[in-house]
C-alpha cells in the first residue's frame, strides 16, 4: 500500500489558497506535486509559495504528463467543473471538486457516471460535513438522543462584499453565465448538502424561490435571496435559506426532534448564538449513561455534583464549544487521503453532489410551474443567464 499520495491543485484562486493548499501542506502523506492556472503569473506563484514541483496553465497537459498524480482538487469556477473532472477521470485520477459539483443537473450526473466508468474516487468539497460540531451532531442523531428528527433547517446568510471584497480574486461567482447563480449554487451548496446528511433522506420533491432582491443588474443578475421546502423520502420537512445581503454572516442548522433539539453554526456567532453547538434531549439519562459529547459539556449549574445525585439528571440546555482545529478541510483532506489508501468511499460522494444540484436546479423548475417538483428531474434545467460550455467527452 502507498504510504504517500501525490496531489494536483486546478484553480489557485482563493478557496485553493485559504482552504485546500494550506491542508495538503499539514496532512502528513499527502505531497503537493503540481499546480494549475490560466493565470500564469498565479500557478508559478502559487506552485513556489507551496513546493509543487509543477506548475500548468493547461490542465490537459498536465494530467498528461504529471505521472506522479494520484489526485486532483479541481477549485474552479462552477461552469469547468464538468469537462475538467471528466478529463481527471479519464487520466485516472481520483478526484474533489469544489462545490457545487456543477451547474446543471445533467453536468452533475455525467461527473459522477464518468468517474464510476473510469473506477476513480469522486468527493465533493461540501466542507460543513468536516467542522466537529456537526460531525458530533451526526452521531447524536444516530444515537437517537433527540429522537425522530420531523423538521429542520440550514440557513446561510453572507453579503456578497464579504467573500468578494475581501477573498475573491476573480469576479466569476458575479457572472451569471459562469457560476449560475449565488445564494443558491454558492451558499446553498452547504445548507442543502449538511441538511440532507444530517436528516439522512433522500429529497423527495421540492419548492422554492431563488431571487434577486437586494442588488441591482449592474452589480450581478445572479440571485441573492433563497427560500427552499424539501419533502423528504423519509417524511420529514427541511428548510434552506440563504441569502447575499447580510452585513454580516449568519449561520445556523436547526434540527428538531421528537425527543429534543439540536442547533449547530460555523460560520459565525453572536448574542443570539454564543456557541457553535447545543443540544437539548427530553430522554431520561442517569450521568453514566450520557452520550460522551453531552457528559463532556455539561458543567454543574447550581452544584458541583448535581448530575451525580440526581437520577436522571435534569433536562436543560447543554452548550458545547468543540474545538477548532483541526479545522474543516483539515479534516475534509485527511479524510479523503484515507479513503484513497484504505479504499474507502467518501464521506460526500459524488452522488450526494449530484442529488444537491437536483434540488438547486428544481428551485427554478419550481420558480417556472410556481409549484411543488418532483425529485429525481427527468429534464436538464439550465439556471436563467448560465451559458453552459461546449461538452468534452
């Protein structure tokens, strides 16, 4: 078995420079051997800064003649994604796209159908499944501690200043044509993907608006404000909301149980929002019996042994403050190194990806008949101003 992988990194725009370079820098076994650009200036940049030993501004040439790639992290604006990973594939590289794993929903699929033609691994880059808090949610759920989760939202909510005044370098996610849209392909890639994971269903069908409200034309014509209903598989309602106006970034998952609550946020915290995790249960549990996460954060409130002598311990709010590092793609890379030397499937697959992009693409649909759409869609729909690129086969 190999003991070390060597990595590409497509796209050194700013997700690759904030998030996936200084990742593969900190995974032991994972070696940065190349990078790729349009922008020249940039890959030879980027590629001294973090070691690759290579530096493109042709993809093709360099899945061509970099034999020492394992892997690709394609981090490039939304409308490449599908002939660059089809490329990847093709050259037997195992692959992570950034989200979202495509524009239209015929795009998505042709990723993912390429890359099980080809027999090479395919992880989306839906990084909110890594962040501790709602790994730890996950296991809360799947240890029944708030009982039948029946209702639930993730919520985005990010000026567009914020990213793009600050981190972009490029103003692609501003061009309708290119990325598609921006509250929801964007922002919403995140929402949709944890809400989904963390209800462990399958969207049955959806509704929803995808609208631009707060800024003019001259600015973007993408969206900016996102409402969406999901119907589960399962019976259960989901909530997404995001938005590109807020002044300042909001985030929350809620997720409501039968037998308790859990709420979860990365993206920042406020008055409203002290800790990036809480969990309320209505289970009876003796102190012995808690689940760890929960045992580990619940400090005595008006004894020091409350929890010891009171059988069960009383119900109450527990606040958690898991730690911060390491961080989301951290973790999100050590995982997918793993999954590569140990043959394991990923956490986000590509799959996952494509079925997130159904229920961006049914929010237009749905925006088009001003109804309810039946998942999974039958057509390819194509977000209003997008201009998809010729198809590489």
């Amino acid at each position: 078995m190999k003991e070390s992988l060597g990595f590409a990194v497509l796209g050194c725009g700013s997700i690759a420079k904030i998030a996936h370079l200084p990742s593969i820098k900190k995974t032991e076994g994972v070696e940065l051997i190349a990078c790729c650009d349009t922008n020249e200036k940039t890959a030879k940049s980027v590629a001294q800064k973090w070691g690759a030993k290579y530096w493109f501004t042709d993809y093709k040439e360099m899945f061509k003649k970099c034999d020492e790639l394992d892997a690709v992290i394609i981090a490039t604006p939304n409308n490449l994604h599908r002939n660059q990973a089809i490329a990847a594939a093709k050259a037997g590289l195992h692959i992570v796209v950034e989200k979202p794993l495509a524009v239209t929903n015929f795009e998505a699929w042709d990723i993912v159908n390429t890359c099980k033609k080809y027999k090479v691994k395919l992880m989306v880059g839906c990084d909110r499944r890594f962040w501790t808090q709602n790994k730890w949610a996950k296991e809360l759920l799947e240890q029944g501690v708030i009982g039948k989760v029946l209702m639930a939202r993730s919520s985005l909510h990010e000026h567009w200043y914020l990213y793009q005044n600050n981190v972009a370098e490029t103003d692609f996610r501003l061009r309708a044509e290119v990325a598609g849209g921006a509250a929801l392909p964007d922002t919403g890639a995140h929402a949709i993907d944890l809400l989904t994971w963390l209800m462990n269903s399958k969207v049955k069908r959806v509704t929803g608006i995808a609208k631009r409200l707060a800024f003019p034309e001259s600015y973007t014509k993408c969206d900016d404000t996102v409402w969406v209903l999901l119907e589960m598989e399962n019976n259960s309602y989901g909530c997404i909301s995001c938005n590109r106006f807020s002044p300042v970034s909001a985030n929350v998952t809620e997720l409501y149980g039968t037998e308790g609550t859990i709420y979860t946020s990365t993206d920042g915290t406020n008055p409203f929002q002290s800790v990036p995790m809480a969990v309320f249960t209505n289970k009876d549990y003796n102190f012995e019996d808690l689940p760890e996460i929960i045992k580990n954060y619940r400090w005595p409130q008006k004894f020091w042994v409350e929890d010891i002598i009171n059988r069960p311990v009383e119900k109450r709010w527990v606040p958690i403050m898991p730690p911060k590092y390491p961080n989301n793609y951290e973790n999100m890379t050590k995982h997918f190194m793993d999954c590569l030397l140990n043959d394991k499937a990923p956490l986000v697959s590509g799959e996952d990806g494509a079925r997130a992009i159904e229920v961006m693409c049914a929010v237009y649909k749905s925006m088009e008949i001003n109804g309810w759409v039946e998942l999974p869609l039958k057509e390819e729909v194509i977000p209003p101003y997008y201009k998809p690129l010729a198809k590489e086969e």
